[in-house]
C-alpha cells in the first residue's frame, strides 16, 4: 500500500464513508494530504460516538456468565468499553482500566 491508495483497504461502513459521504476533494486531501495525522482526523469527525452516548454505551454495557457461555469474547467488550471511555473524553489508562 503507498500513500495516495490507503482507501483500497476500506471494508464495510469505512468504505461507504469514502466512496458516498466524502467529497472528492476530501479524498484527495486524505491521499496525499499528511497521511496518518489526515486519515486519523477525517476517522475519528465521522465514526467517533458523541460524548453522551458513548458514556451510555459504558453504563449499559456489560460482561456476563451468558456472554461467556455463549462464547462471546472478553477481548471484544475490552475494545467496546475502551472505544467508549475515549470517545467519552476518558484518556486516562487507568481510569479506562478500572471502567472495565
């Protein structure tokens, strides 16, 4: 991959997001513009959870015996509740390590 075809590994709702919300001058800007810090900018303005929802997401999500028996893996609530802790604003690690 080289800078200007990142996009080409866009899966799923990510790359509904750059083929019909981004503009082609979006686009370009992302391509060649300054790599990580772009992507990681454009990202994080359209798939970051609003501060109220992602401390809802926190409050109503849970790890139970059920999830377990149903093979649910720990790792996958691990990275809801941390996705949800930053987009709360909660950037400290060990205060997202003590939410989970």
């Amino acid at each position: 991959m080289t800078r200007g075809n990142q996009w080409l590994s866009l899966r799923g709702t990510a790359l509904e997001w750059w083929t019909d919300e981004l503009s082609e001058t979006e686009q370009r800007i992302a391509a060649l513009g300054d790599g990580v810090t772009e992507w990681t900018r454009l990202l994080l303005t359209r798939f970051k959870q609003p501060s109220n929802v992602a401390i809802e997401s926190m409050l109503q999500e849970k790890f139970t015996l059920k999830d377990a028996s149903n093979h649910r893996e720990p790792g996958e609530f691990a990275v809801k509740m941390l996705r949800s802790a930053k987009d709360a604003g909660l950037s400290d690690i060990k205060v997202q390590l003590d939410i989970i």
